[in-house]
C-alpha cells in the first residue's frame, strides 16, 4: 500500500518539455552533521534549449519565474526523531516523503557518479514518482539512494 495522502511532492511548475543535466548528488542527512554527506538527492540544472537561440549547454537559463536548479529526494517524514532511526535500524519501514525544493543556485552537495542530459516535463516525472514509488522508506531496499536511481530510470538520456 502506498501513502498516498502522506507523499506527496511539491508541484514543479515546469509545464513543457526542457532539457536538464541530472545529476545525483550527495547531501548531509537531515538534522546531521554537514560533513556527513549519506543522503542522496537528484538535482535537475535547467539548460537552455535549442528554440531560444543559445547553443552552449554549460549556460544555464536564469528565469526570474523558475529557478534553474530543482531538487527530488526521498526521506522519512520525521527524519530527526530517534525512533525513527531505531525503526529503520531494526530493519523495518517508515513512512516517508518526497521533495521538490526549487533553487536559484546549485546546493553544496557533491555529485556522486555521472551526469546525463535529459529531455523531460518534470510535472510528468514526479506525478509518475507520486504514483508508482513505495512510500515506505526502508535502510536496504527502498532508501533516497535507491529513489535517486529511480528518477534516473525514469529519465533516459537524450
């Protein structure tokens, strides 16, 4: 069963196709320490497309309506309660949550792996996440690393 009411994403307010370099990046768990970075996330930079007459891809469109970087990732939904982490060390799931955070500038997180340019409507990705990911986060099987990858599947490389 899946926690339809509990998942939920942020509306991305992307409403056509754009080209995007996905990129999986490494992040600090949330309420950890900043060095510590275990927890993943897929980072989605905007890159201009061919229609608007810029051809360098390592340009990255600056629109005042929507900020060129956005973030999905996965994680419990009381990600800095200690039960939770008791839970989740026993093997067991919790109920988690996916995110969309919108950035003006890139994070600080560290690029894991490599990057792949996509065409894609990210209101189809995440609707098609919401709809099919199990919301259950689990340690083995079913973590932010595993989601990442995930988004990665849903997004073949053009």
């Amino acid at each position: 069963m899946f926690f339809g009411l509990i998942c939920h994403l942020v509306h991305v307010t992307s409403a056509v196709v754009a080209r995007y370099r996905l990129s999986k990046i490494a992040l600090p768990l949330s309420g950890g320490p900043k060095f510590l970075k275990l927890h993943a996330a897929a980072c989605f930079e905007r890159l201009p497309s061919a229609e608007s007459g810029v051809r360098n891809d390592d340009c990255v469109i600056v629109d005042s309506d929507q900020p060129p970087y956005i973030l999905l990732d996965f994680l419990p939904l009381d990600p800095t309660n200690p039960s939770t982490l008791g839970t989740l060390l026993s093997g067991a799931r919790v109920p988690g949550e996916f995110r969309s955070k919108a950035r003006a500038w890139p994070t600080t997180g560290l690029a894991i792996g490599s990057s792949r340019m996509v065409n894609v409507d990210l209101d189809d990705v995440v609707a098609n996440l919401n709809a099919t990911y199990d919301a259950r986060l689990k340690l083995v099987g079913n973590n932010c690393h595993d989601f990442v990858d995930r988004v990665f599947d849903s997004c073949p490389e053009t």
